[in-house]
C-alpha cells in the first residue's frame, strides 16, 4: 500500500473501491478496508507476511496505468527486501533459487501462467520448469535492499539494469 502511495495511486484504488469496484477475491479484507480509510501503512499478518492488495491483470492497465508485457527476456536476477526503515542500497548476496521463489501452477491460479507450464501436462511441465530453473540459475544475480523512495530505488537498480 506503501508502493501505491508512494506512487500517487492509492487515492484512485480507493475512489474505484469507494464506487464499487473490486480487488481480486484473494485480497484479505483488512487490505480494502485500509484502502477504503485512506490508510497506507503496511499490515502485517500473524505469521509476520505483509499483506498486500491484488489486482486482477486487467486491473493493472486500467487502475494503474501501465502497459502490460507480451514476453520478455531474463537478464539479472534480483532478490528484493523492501522495507519502509531500510536504507536502499546493494547488498551482498549469497541467495541462490530455491522452489519458494517460483509460483506452483497446481496450487496457485492468482497469477498469470506466463511461462505456459499450466498448459502442459504434468510430467512436461516439470520438466519445463526444471529447465527455466536451471537457465534462471546461470543468471547474474543480485540483493537489493529498497524502501518506498522510487527515486533512490530507480538510483540503485538502473545500473543493474544496463550491466
């Protein structure tokens, strides 16, 4: 909700909530209540997980405004920690892929299956997923550390974007 702000974009999430539009279903109802006061300030459920607001893909370009991708090439690698105290900067960085950071097409229908793994069927698509994994791993990769300042975030991560 932070990102939103910091973004000049919460007030219009909140003025389609206010004339009855809808986040996507699996957004917790102490997110669009937040939105609905005006409220900014990260929620954090009981096992410490920063509850977040969640748009449906069309929602992205409509309320948000920007354009969505057809494809894109892998260049980099970013493991983010974002926090509103932390001060941004590059980290040193041992992370490594691990299966947590990939989006399981079986259990999880919020996200777009942009990698068509979903389409195929399950021995293929572990396959499919072993190989991008594994392409992924070889990567250059990098640890960032942002807060909600978008210009110290755009210092820290066009570098890494032109290496």
């Amino acid at each position: 909700m932070g990102l939103l702000r910091a973004h000049g974009l919460l007030d219009g999430v909140r003025a389609r909530l206010v004339a009855g539009e809808r986040l996507h279903p699996t957004v917790d109802p102490r997110v669009t209540a937040a939105i609905l006061h005006g409220h900014d300030t990260p929620l954090i459920d009981n096992g410490g997980k920063e509850l977040k607001p969640q748009f449906f893909p069309h929602q992205l370009v409509d309320w948000l405004g920007p354009r969505l991708a057809r494809s894109a090439v892998a260049g980099r690698l970013l493991f983010p920690h974002v926090s509103p105290t932390t001060q941004p900067a590059l980290r040193p960085t041992e992370q490594t892929l691990a299966d947590s950071d990939f989006f399981d097409p079986d259990s999880d229908d919020r996200y777009p299956d942009f990698l068509h793994l979903a389409r195929t069927i399950p021995k293929r698509r572990h396959e499919l997923w072993v190989q991008t994994r594994q392409h992924l791993a070889t990567l250059p990769h990098s640890s960032v550390a942002l807060n909600y300042d978008t210009a110290a975030a755009r210092r820290i991560l066009t570098p890494l974007i032109n290496r």
